[in-house]
C-alpha cells in the first residue's frame, strides 16, 4: 500500500514539474523590445 502510494505521488509530481517547466519556455523566448532611451548609440 505504502509503495504504491508513493508510485502516485512521483507520478503526480512529475506531471506538474513538466506543466511548470514548459510553461517557463513560452516566457523564456519572450524578449519585449529595447526602448530607445536605454540603447547604447
């Protein structure tokens, strides 16, 4: 009972490392654009 409770749990937290990570990469490739006033010239 014990393991298989465990086996759940690795599973479940799995799962949601996975949702959390790729949904850092849709953020991660978001660069917003320089303003003017901050580029070097």
């Amino acid at each position: 009972m014990k393991k298989k409770l465990l086996i759940v749990v690795a599973a479940v937290t799995t799962v949601v490392a996975s949702v959390i990570a790729s949904s850092a990469c849709v953020f991660f490739f978001y660069q917003p654009e320089e303003p003017k006033c901050l580029q070097k010239r």
